[in-house]
C-alpha cells in the first residue's frame, strides 16, 4: 500500500465497453434467457437483436468494470491509465475520447481492426436492478502473450476485473506481469456467474497475487457456497490482506491484516439505477486505500461514490456530482 506522501498511478486491466442502457418493463428481462441481475456473454447479433427490441430510447455511455473504477478514480484526481482493447470503429473513438477527458492516459489501449468494440447492453427494470448482456468483441482478441510487465511501467497498483477470469490464460499473463511490474493488485469478482466459472483456480490466484478483494453479496455467496457475508469475509480474508464485501443498502464488511470494520451506506434517493455502482464503490475505498487511510474511512469514500452512482441513469456519476465528491476529498 501506498504511503500517505506518495502520489499513486493506477492501472486499470480488463475489457474497456460501450455501454448501451436502457429501461424495461420486468417482463422483459423475464423473457430473455439468464438469471436477472446477472450478466451473460452473448454474440453481436444477439445483442444488436435485443438492443433492436429495447427500441430507440438507449443512451451510450463508457463503461466496463475496471475501466468505471479507473475513469472514477481519473476524475478524484489520480494519474490513471488504462490496458485493454478496443475496436477501430466509432465506439472505440468515443470510448477514448471519453477516457481523455476524464484524464486517464490512453497510451496502453490496444486497437484492432478484426472486431467491434466491446457493448453492453444494461437492462434497467423498475425496481432499479441492472441486467446485463454483453459482447466482448475487441476484447475477447487481447493477446496473452502479448501482455509484458513494460504494460506497467509506471503504476504503482494494477486493478483488474474478474470478468478477465473468462479467459484464465490472459488474466494470469495479466497478473503475472503486474507483480513483475512491482505493483500492488486489486481484483472484483465481477459476478456470481465468473464466480462459479473460477471457483477451482480462484482461490490459487487470490493467495498468489491479490492484495485486495471486492465482492458483491452474490459474489460472495457464490465463493463461500451459502448465504453468509461474514463468513466469506473471513474466508476471503484467508487469501488476500484487503477484503471488501458490499452488501448493497446496508453498507459493506471490510477486512485488512485481521482488523474488520462495517461501514453504512450513504443513502440515496432516488434510486434510478445501480449499474457501476460497484465499481465506483471500489474506486472510493481504493483511494483511501492507496493513500493510507484507515479501513473505515476507505469504505465511508466507497459508500460515497456509490450513492453518487445509482442516483442516475449508467455507470458513472454526472460532473455535478463529481464536485460533490471533490468536496467530501478536500474534507
């Protein structure tokens, strides 16, 4: 962990993605195949044919898990890059026009000709849960022989998305390299389905590269195998020497070098939509976290940044919002 004094630079390791959101009706996740609240890889003729039902009224939006956290952690004001690929088609010059401005560094993005880039389309149903169905595209076409530990020259701590865990070879070349870079690495479970999908090299990974863990209640209930927050606290925190287990509205359980804490959530009305929440959850406790702080006052920025997030349609927090934040920082 990064000491008070020093300024960190973060890089962000996963698949950057256009998000496509939109609200529906339940019957309309309840007719599509997958569980609700989840997300499922599908091809881009699926998506293009749901986004096709979904109608005209989708907003665009960058998104990708890693990339939300990263691009939030851009706009509290840390040097921010970035490792993944995009498509050469006007998604993916949105997706880096939109990263610039939040003032991440573009340079360790990868660009390929052979596929779109990566979309999700985010279903939003009345009851503000979030349904996701995404195309990795471009994605799916990074190399793991070509991920180096020069990728991370420069960063002092690497945050990589579960959803990487898809494709194993590239996500230990990923956290191979990181740790031969000297970087310290963070790791979100991303789903309950990566979750199950890893569950036999999980546990090897988390105990020889992650130093800091987050999980969603259903991630962790998918780790432990039941519904018990506080045990797969204590087992996560077998593993690796940060765990952050977010249980929604009712705050989140941390644990660092056998100290634990519960932190509540800041409360937030309306609740309009809680795609990224977590990820920006986890851009909060990670600055706090890279700067030293103490383990509460890591998870209070998390809640902050994560009521922030589901007061509003898609991913990441609008510019009014981020002075809140800058705010609450300079307290």
């Amino acid at each position: 962990m990064m000491s008070s004094s020093s300024v960190p630079k973060v890089i962000g390791v996963g698949s950057p993605v256009v998000d496509r959101l939109a609200r529906v009706p339940e019957d309309f996740v309840a007719s599509i195949n997958g569980a609700k609240g989840g997300m499922e890889l599908v091809d881009h003729p699926t998506l293009a044919g749901l986004i096709g039902r979904v109608g005209a009224d989708v907003l665009r939006a960058p998104g990708g898990s890693a990339a939300n956290t990263t691009y939030a952690l851009a706009k509290m004001g840390l040097p921010t890059a970035f490792l993944g690929q995009l498509g050469d088609d006007e998604d993916g010059r949105y997706y880096l026009e939109a990263f610039t401005a939040a003032g991440g560094d573009c340079a360790r993005f990868r660009k390929t000709t052979d596929r779109n880039t990566a979309c999700c389309l985010s279903l939003v149903t009345p009851d503000s849960e979030r349904t996701m169905r995404t195309d990795l595209g471009a994605a799916l076409l990074l190399n793991p022989g070509d991920i180096r530990p020069e990728d991370f020259a420069g960063c002092t701590h690497a945050h990589v998305e579960g959803y990487l865990l898809f494709n194993r070879p590239l996500t230990e070349a990923v956290l191979e390299a990181a740790r031969r870079a000297g970087c310290t690495i963070s790791l979100d479970l991303g789903s309950f389905e990566v979750v199950g999908a890893a569950a036999d090299v999980l546990p090897a990974l988390l105990d020889e590269y992650v130093d800091a863990v987050f999980a969603n209640e259903d991630e962790a209930r998918a780790y432990l195998g039941e519904d018990n927050p506080e045990a797969a606290l204590a087992a996560l925190g077998e593993r690796c020497g940060t765990v952050a287990v977010k249980l929604g509205a009712r705050g989140a359980l941390l644990r660092r070098a056998g100290e634990t804490a519960r932190v509540d959530a800041v409360p937030a009305d309306p609740v309009t939509d809680t795609t990224g929440a977590g990820d920006c959850w986890a851009a909060g406790f990670l600055y706090g976290w890279l700067h030293g702080w103490p383990l509460d006052a890591c998870g209070r920025l998390g809640s902050v940044l994560g009521a922030e997030t589901v007061r509003h349609l898609g991913a990441l927090p609008p510019e009014p919002s981020w002075e809140r934040i800058r705010t609450q920082l300079q307290k």
